[in-house]
C-alpha cells in the first residue's frame, strides 16, 4: 500500500510540474508564432485554474475579511475610472479589455471613528492644532480661521488630514491573501496574480527599460527592446503598465486597493487605493445591508 501511495505521489508531483511548465510554454509558443488565438487560450487557462471564492469559502472567513471583499466589489470598476476618481491616463484605458488582473492581497485596519459631522472635524482640527502648538505657526489665528468655518485649515489639520502613511490612530486587525472577489460591475473576466502567474509573466516578459528620468525629470520609465514588443503582445488582451520608477511592472487592473480602515461599529470604511501611478481614497457606509460608495477622491500623484 505505502507503494501504491508512493507511485501515486510521484505521478502527482509529476504533473502539476508538467502542466506549470505547459503553461509557460504556451505563453512563450503564442508569442514565438505571434498567435493572439493561443495567448486568448493562454488567458482563458488562467481563468479556469483560478476561479472566485465560493459563496462557501467566503461563508468560512473571519468577518473583517468579508467585510473587504464587500467593500472591494462595490468600488472596484475599471469600466468607469470617472466614478472612481479618474486616472491621468484618461477614463478609457480599459475600454475594449475584457480580462482584468486582480490584486493578490492587501491589509485591514480598525480605528475609533472615521465619520464626523462638520462641528466633531472642527473639533478634532482645533484639538490637533493645540496638542502640536510648539511646532505650528500662527495657532490662535488657525483655530480661530476654523472656527469660523474657512475649510483650507480644516482640510490642513482635521481628520481628512491623516493620510494612509501617517494615520498613527489605525490598528491593524487583519490581511487579505488569496484574494479572489467577484468583478461584479464589469462584464470581464478576472484574472488573479498569485504568485505562480506573477512569477510567470515576469520571466516571460523581461525587464529591459529606460531608468526614470530619461529624457526629463518627470519622465516614467519605459519598457524597451524585447519587454516593450512582449508588452505590446500581451496588451492584445491585457493593458499593464511599467513600474514608474523602474525594474518593475504594474499587472494590476486599476484601481487596487492597499488597504481598507473600518470604524469600530463597521459602520464606515475608507478604501485607499491606487490608480496606475495616482492614489486617492474612498468613502464607504453600510446601509441596508449592503456597503454603499459615498465619494471617491485623488489625493496623490508620484
């Protein structure tokens, strides 16, 4: 019997090697023969070995996680990036893409509060101001500013002022990995970056660029040579773009997430997220039992 398990083991390791390197093969022989029939295939395979969670897997996660994955398909639609906060690279670049490439994972923190009426902003705005008085000019005149209701030190030291790198009052409760919602508001087909496929892509398609900066200083860096022509055939289905500072790729279908804050009731959410090389952040509420998109708002540029 341990034999019969053994030889059992050995054709199974066997082929899940077999059918990995089949599937290198496949995309490397699409691009060889310059075949977008074979890579649709290649895009097709990806979809089948790596499907949406089931309603009983998801059923069997810890609440905050379901919570994200809510929150993730009620904002997430590459179709309709004006709704979304806009991109500088137009509101279309997926127009006519039918495959989008979904994150892998990303955090979940829990904070005290997130909502604030206009007197509780002003409030928290003058309470920041006086605890940090020592190194802020002008205090008096800036309580007195908000007070009075001028929005731009309100923005400056209320509760919208703590960005997602400094928000010191957020606690980190949990992590997505494995991630695979559902693309509920496109009619596409999701495609997940685990690690395999993430590996795979950047082995296929190299890494030969133009640093940052060439040319000008405001200038991303570019795929060149053969990364820029195995670019170019991949984008017969996908759209992806370069790393904006350079030797590495952005497989992503935006917008991504990088991390959702909820208040301490679940009642509020707030949804950093990227948009190519932009971010912003947006607001959700649960209503009715079900999340509900509040605003959306850019709020960076690399």
């Amino acid at each position: 019997m341990k034999k019969v398990y053994a030889l059992l083991s050995i054709a199974l390791l066997f082929f899940l090697g077999h059918a990995k390197g089949q599937t290198v093969k496949q995309l490397e022989k699409a691009y060889q023969k310059r075949s977008t029939v074979k890579l649709k295939r290649f895009f097709d395979d990806w979809a089948k070995d790596l499907r949406p969670a089931t309603q009983d897997e998801r059923s069997k996660m810890r609440n905050p996680i379901q919570q994200a994955y809510q929150v993730f398909e009620v904002f997430y639609n590459p179709v309709d990036l004006k709704s979304r906060g806009g991109s500088e690279f137009g509101n279309r670049i997926y127009e006519g893409f039918n495959y989008f490439i979904i994150q892998n994972s990303f955090k979940i923190y829990q904070k005290e509060k997130i909502h604030y009426t206009e007197q509780e902003a002003k409030a928290y705005a003058i309470d920041n101001i006086k605890k940090n008085a020592k190194r802020i000019l002008y205090t008096e005149k800036r309580i007195a500013s908000i007070e009075s209701g001028d929005k731009y030190f309100l923005d400056l030291f209320g509760p919208d002022s703590k960005r997602e790198w400094d928000d010191t009052e957020r606690i980190l409760i949990d992590s997505v990995i494995d991630f695979r919602p559902n693309t509920i508001q496109t009619k596409g087909t999701p495609l997940y970056l685990s690690d395999k496929y993430k590996v795979l892509l950047d082995s296929f398609i190299g890494n030969n660029h133009v640093p940052f900066a060439t040319g000008g200083i405001m200038n991303t860096a570019q795929a060149t040579g053969g990364s820029a022509d195995r670019q170019q055939f991949l984008q017969n289905y996908i759209k992806i773009f370069h790393g904006h500072w350079g030797g590495y790729w952005q497989y992503y279908t935006y917008p991504t997430i990088s991390s959702i804050v909820f208040d301490k009731d679940f009642k509020y959410a707030k949804a950093y997220y990227n948009m190519v090389y932009e971010g912003g952040e947006a607001f959700l509420v649960f209503e009715d039992n079900t999340w509900k998109l509040l605003s959306v708002q850019r709020t960076w540029i690399q």
